[in-house]
C-alpha cells in the first residue's frame, strides 16, 4: 500500500526530525522548564535552521506558560509544535490558478539547481491531471540539460514545451509562449528562466526584458513568480529570498529537497521573515511527492509527532 502524504512527509523530514528530535530528547527528560533549559532549546532552534526570531519566541511563549513547571520531551514536542503551526500558518496557501487569466502565466525563478525545472514538471503532471491545459517554456535557455528535461517533463504530462535553440532569447520564447498559449486556450503557462545569481546584474535584466516583452501582449503578466528554494541550503535560502524580491516581485515560495536535508526548519524561518506564501514542499523524487503545504502536518512532522486524528 502507498505511504500516505503525512507518511512520505515524516519519511521526508527524518533528517530535519533527527537533528531536532533527537536534541528535544536529550534536553528534556522529565525536567523542569528552567533558565538553563530554555537556553538550552533556544541554541537547538537556532541550530536547526529555525533562526534566532522563532527560537526567541518561542522561547518568550514556553517562558510565560511553562516556566518552572517540570515538563516531559512530548509535552515539548506538542507545544513546539503548535507554536511552529501558528507561525506557519499564515502562509501555508495552496496555489490556485486564476480562471480569468487564460493562461494564467506563472514565472518561475530560482538558483540553478534548486529544482526549478522539476518543480515545473511536477506541477504540470498535478495540474493536467486536474482536467487543466497546461503549456511549458524552456526558459533556462543557455542550460541544454534544463531544455531537455524540461521536454522529457512535455513528453509524459503530454503538455507542449516551447523551446529554441541554444542560447537563444528567453524574452521571444516567453512571448511566444503566451501567443500560443492564448492561441490555444491553455489555462497555465510555467516558464522556466535562468538562474546564475553570479552575475546579478545580467540576470536581473534578462527577467526583466522576460517580464517586459510578456506585457506587450498581456499586461496582467506574469500572474504568479514562484521563487523555488532548496532547503538543504540552510540559511542561505534566506538571502535567495531577499536578491530574488529585488529582481522580480515574488508572490510565493516551493521549498524543495526537504528530504535531503537536516535543515527543515528553514521553512520556519522564512515564514516568519518574510510572509510570503509556501505553496508547496517537495519531500522526494517522485511526482507526487511535490504538494501542498499544510501548517499542522509539517510543524507535527518536523518535530517527530504522528498525524492529527483529524482528516481532510
């Protein structure tokens, strides 16, 4: 029988689990929730990538409700827990494609190797298999590989990818994309770009003229920017955020390559940073083991706890 997705979320998230869990254990076994206890969970919060803002609330919360009180490992866990579902929360939305724009144009960015392309592809099998027209654009134009993958994405969604040749002009393809797209009524258009952050400034204004020349024929596009990040960066996914929103007007984050990763926690500490809407968390290598991003199931999983009773 198949795992479910709370399951392949746990399985995905055992690293992130085992730095912090394992840490929880060790801290508390049936001990009271002192001074020293507290200092003690905030450098666990911090060196699991949740950031020096969460842990200090965190802390400021289990300080003036559990102060004094001796506490076991799982009552750790459940209000760490919660206190993590209520930072994420507010974030944790689902992306939707709008029905007014045809196609609704989604710009997706990010360092090479984050896994934009596969993100793309991910999302178009999920979106095509909901009844959606779904278009691609090989935008990362100078990477042949990315080009390719891409098209071997087109050939099992059964989606068509515009390509060109090497290093050609990602801006004419966007444009051409769109064209076609309106052409033949397609509900989503992805369009995967470059990502060399090495050179800013080229990169900045190759997404600019992308943007640019869409708008000669919709001036509504692009409807979403996905900025997609790869957790086992770590802390570094925090300044991606901040050089990607000075590029392009982010809408929303995919953290990706969670199972690969002992850094979980940064989902915690963007949320918190910057508010920006998580639409997905890629937990595998699998299709569907890209998917929604849901607050309880991911605060729950990151510090070992099982699914709620509760089901969708």
């Amino acid at each position: 029988m198949a795992l479910g997705f709370f399951s392949r979320l746990k399985q995905g998230l055992s690293r992130s689990t085992q730095k912090l869990g394992g840490g929880l254990s060790s801290v508390f076994t049936k001990r009271k929730l002192d001074d020293e206890a507290l200092e003690e969970l905030e450098d666990l919060l911090i060196t699991a990538d949740l950031g020096p803002n969460v842990a200090e609330r965190v802390i400021e919360s289990f300080r003036s409700s559990r102060f004094g009180t001796e506490v076991t490992d799982e009552e750790i866990r459940d209000a760490l827990a919660n206190e993590i579902a209520t930072i994420l929360d507010p974030v944790a939305i689902p992306f939707k494609p709008n029905p007014e724009h045809k196609p609704h144009v989604v710009l997706v960015v990010g360092v090479n190797g984050t896994g934009k392309t596969t993100t793309i592809g991910k999302m178009a099998r999920s979106f095509s298999e909901q009844g959606k027209k779904v278009m691609m654009v090989a935008g990362d134009t100078f990477r042949a590989a990315a080009v390719e993958q891409l098209q071997v994405w087109g050939e099992r969604t059964h989606c068509p990818v515009i390509a060109g040749p090497p290093n050609c002009d990602a801006a004419g393809l966007a444009f051409e994309g769109l064209k076609r797209g309106k052409a033949e009524g397609a509900d989503l258009l992805f369009i995967d770009t470059a990502g060399r952050l090495h050179n800013k400034s080229a990169l900045m204004e190759e997404l600019a003229k992308v943007i640019r020349v869409m708008r000669k024929f919709d001036e509504t596009a692009p409807h979403t920017v996905l900025l997609v990040l790869d957790a086992t960066t770590g802390q570094n996914a925090m300044e991606q955020v901040r050089v990607f929103r000075e590029l392009v007007n982010v809408t929303g984050l995919v953290v990706t390559k969670l199972d690969g990763s002992a850094r979980g926690g940064i989902v915690v500490a963007l949320a918190d940073s910057f508010g920006l809407p998580v639409h997905a968390v890629g937990v595998g290598e699998q299709a569907e083991d890209l998917r929604p991003f849901k607050a309880v199931d991911f605060a729950r999983g990151l510090v070992g706890l099982p699914e709620t009773a509760e089901k969708e």
